[in-house]
C-alpha cells in the first residue's frame, strides 16, 4: 500500500513523485517503471545531452510552441514556467547553459547529470522505485481511502492517488480508454519530408531561410480540406518560415520540423503525400523578384546567369534554380527570354516540390495525441472522469516542437499535479 502511485519512470514521473514526496515528506511514494532502467528517454534527448528546457521565461510566448496544448498550457505555465524548472535544478547542483538559440542543457553537456540528479533526489526522499513493473491493470475501488488498485506484471498494489505519466503507451491508453477517458489517436510529430526532386538533388548541406507552406496534391485536395476541419487547422499554421536544410533524402531544418508538428494530423491523414510551396526569398514577392531580375538583365546582361547570384541565396541552390527555369550553364543575362525570366522569378518565389513520406529526425520525435484535453482540470491536472487519477507528460495530447519545450510540459504537468496530490491526501 502506498498513499500515492505514480505510474511510469520517465521525465514527468520522476519530477512528480519527487515534488510530492518534497511537499508533503509524510507520504509514502512509489514509481513502477516497465523498464529495468528508469529515465530511458531522458539518457537519449537531445543527442545525449538532454535539452532540458528552453530560455522563453513569458507564459504566453512559450505557449506558441504547442500545437496541441496551446490554450490549455496558459494557467499552468503562469503557474510554472521555465525560470521554476532553472530553478529546480540549479537547488540541486545542476547548472543549465543557454545556447544562442535559446535551448537549455546541463553545462555538463550529459543527460546521465540529470539522470544522476533525480535518482539521488528519489533515494533522499524514500521514495520506492520498482523496475520490471509493467502496470497491466488499473482498478477503481469504492471502499475506503485507498480509490485504486494497481495490476504490474509482478504484485497487486493499492493507492489512495496515482499518477499516470506513462508516455505515448498503447497499453495504458487502451486501459484509460476502457474507463472512460477518450483517447485522441496518436501519430507521429516532428519528422524530415522525403522529396525526390532534380532541384536538391546533390546539393545535400546546403541550408537556407525559407518561407514553407503545406499545400494539397491534385488529387487529394478533398482529404485535405476535410483534415483542415477535422482538426480545426488554420491554413496560417500550415505555413512557417525558419531554417531549412537539404538532406540526402529530402528536407529537414527547424521550418521543415514545425510544419511537422502543427500538420501532425492532417498529414498522416494525406498518408504523408503532400505538396509544399517554397519561397526560397522570405522578403520578396514574385513581382518585386521579377523586376529585379529584369533590372539585372539591363545591368549585367554581359554576364552569365549561373555565376550571378542576383540575390542572398546559396550558391548551389541558386545554380540548380536557375538550371531548373530552363537556363543553360553558358547563357548570358542578355539572352535569356522573357519566358525564362519569368520561370526563374518563380523558381526562386514560388517553387512547388512533392512530399512522398517521412523520415525521423536525429532519432527524436514526440507522439501527438493522448488523453483528450476536455477531459482534465489543468489547475490540478486531475481526470474529470476518474477523481484521485492525475496525468502529467505525454499521456496527454500535448506536444510541442523540438527545443525543450516537450521536457518543459513534463515538468510543469508535473509539479502542478504533484501540489494537489500532496495537498490533498
Ligand atoms: C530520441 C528522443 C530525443 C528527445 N529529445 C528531447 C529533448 O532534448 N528535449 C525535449 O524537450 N524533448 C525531447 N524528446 C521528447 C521527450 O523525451 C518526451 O516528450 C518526454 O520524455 C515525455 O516524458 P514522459 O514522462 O511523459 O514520458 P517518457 O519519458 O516516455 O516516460 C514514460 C515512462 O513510462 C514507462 N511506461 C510506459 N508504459 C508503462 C507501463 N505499462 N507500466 C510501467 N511503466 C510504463 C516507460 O517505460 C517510460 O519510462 C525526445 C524524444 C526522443 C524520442
């Protein structure tokens, strides 16, 4: 018998039953982990160097990087935010480093920091870690305090609160299912488009800022518009503009990843067989590129094309362009035709590539769906179906893109659900 169980030896487990036991030092406190080592995703994030959080300290503003979860993680963020989670580790002898970009990781540059800092955490407080213990059942029991009875594959358990911070589990979904909660189905997050295209081909590293758009093939326009309302999509997020890198398979970078993410849904419904629109000059419109190259053939018209870059793109993407509208490698400014122009000035504005498939990202990705948002109090993080069960991470549909923020909704989830566990039992 424990006063609290948390199911799940994750991120958002370990920080819940450490602020539990931390609140309220009288509970006796237990995790039972599947796993026979606890924190497995944590030892992987971030490359091995676990990005723990990211340096947006306004609640607002770090709510813009939840696709799903955006309006419910306002009040909670209020609560418990970035500077809180700093603040933790930094208690506990784990200094964090800003990158320029804002990502946050241990100076140590080693997830096993944050590993070996919330395991002697557990060992301080007594709290229980029991590993190989695989929750198959989960009970609720009318008689006395203790509301819940707890199945592993390797004893029976009863607790008077539990704590459900199982991750992306199928296994735990379809138990919380059976119980009531509706589970929004999970597909992936955060993934590269894999794009077959004459264009990037053997210009694989070249990295540039684009403005991106997920546009609709011609023949899945219908599907298309259906996941725009399914979904409520707003056209707007299926548009970003940031970094984009092109890879051996295709295209990956910070613009690629968000649209991932925001499109989640509504690309797994097109199959991942969608078109994207590039401008690869964010600044221009095709007209004001069109007069400017117009300008150019005035100017320069002695010069060959290939070799002048008329604008701040890379080389090797500014040569397949141009090779791409028709133009040869010797033909000068002056011989161009007004058509060839015109297919440049679209080229570099408005070029359409074909998306056939995904592929993972560094090996991180995130799952969006869960635990339907409806369907928790997010001033306490308890079910409002089931009372004495709290969820905290990525049980939930809550995800983010990648930069530290899905950590940061472990731990804020986290501590808010352990506050009124302590409080309240
Ligand atoms: C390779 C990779 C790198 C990543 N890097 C980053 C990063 O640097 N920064 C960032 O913010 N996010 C990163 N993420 C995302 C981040 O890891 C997750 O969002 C986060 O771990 C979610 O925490 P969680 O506690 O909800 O789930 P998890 O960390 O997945 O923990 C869930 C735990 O529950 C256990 N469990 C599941 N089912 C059962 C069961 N039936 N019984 C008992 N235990 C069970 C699992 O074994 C696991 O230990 C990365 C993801 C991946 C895959």
């Amino acid at each position: 018998m424990f006063d609290v169980i948390v199911l799940g030896g994750g991120a958002a487990g370990f920080y819940g039953a450490i602020h539990i036991a931390e609140s309220n030092p009288n509970l006796s406190v237990a995790i039972l982990e599947r796993g026979k080592d606890v924190l497995g995703k944590v030892k992987v994030s971030g490359g091995g160097r676990c990005n723990v959080t990211h340096a947006e300290f306004d609640p607002k503003e770090l709510t813009k990087n939840y696709p799903r979860g955006e309006r419910e993680l306002l009040g909670p963020f209020h609560n418990y935010c970035t500077g809180d989670t700093m603040a933790f580790f930094e208690k506990r002898g784990v200094q964090l480093n800003i990158e320029a970009d804002g990502r946050m990781f241990p100076s140590t540059n080693s997830s096993q920091t944050i590993i070996d800092c919330f395991v002697g955490e557990t060992e301080r407080l007594g709290i229980k870690v029991l590993k190989n213990s695989s929750v198959i059942g989960i009970t609720q029991l009318d008689k006395d305090d203790y509301s819940w009875e707890i199945k592993s594959i390797r004893n029976t358990y009863k607790a008077k609160k539990i704590l459900v911070a199982t991750g992306s589990n199928p296994k735990i979904w379809e138990l919380l299912r059976q119980m009531g909660h509706t589970i929004v189905p999970p597909v992936p997050s955060l993934f590269t488009f894999n794009i077959k295209d004459e264009r990037i081909s053997g210009i694989q590293g070249v990295s540039t800022n684009a403005n991106i758009k997920i546009i609709p093939t011609k023949v899945n326009n219908g599907k298309y518009n259906a996941a725009l309302k399914k979904y409520a999509i707003h056209p707007s997020d299926l548009e970003s503009e940031g970094p984009l890198l092109i890879t051996h398979w295709g295209m990956s970078g910070p613009g690629i990843l968000r649209l991932s993410a925001w499109g989640a849904q509504l690309l797994n419904d097109l199959n991942y067989n969608f078109s994207i629109k590039i401008n690869w000059l964010p600044a221009y419109h095709e007209e004001g590129v069109l007069s400017q190259l117009y300008e150019i053939k005035e100017v320069e018209g002695k010069k060959t094309v290939l070799r002048t870059k008329a604008f701040e793109i890379p080389k090797r993407l500014w040569i397949s362009l141009v090779k791409a509208s028709g133009i040869s490698d010797t033909d000068k400014w002056a011989d161009i035709s007004k058509n060839q122009i015109q297919k440049l000035a679209k080229q570099l504005t408005n070029s359409k590539f074909n998306v056939d498939g995904k592929s993972t990202f560094k090996e991180e990705f995130v799952t969006a769906g869960g635990v339907d948002l409806k369907e928790i109090n997010f001033k306490t993080y308890e079910s409002k179906i089931l009372p004495n069960l709290f969820f905290a991470g990525e049980v939930i549909n809550i995800d983010a893109i990648t930069g530290g923020f899905n950590f940061q909704n472990a731990w804020t989830g986290a501590f808010i659900a352990a506050q009124a566990i302590a409080k309240r039992v």
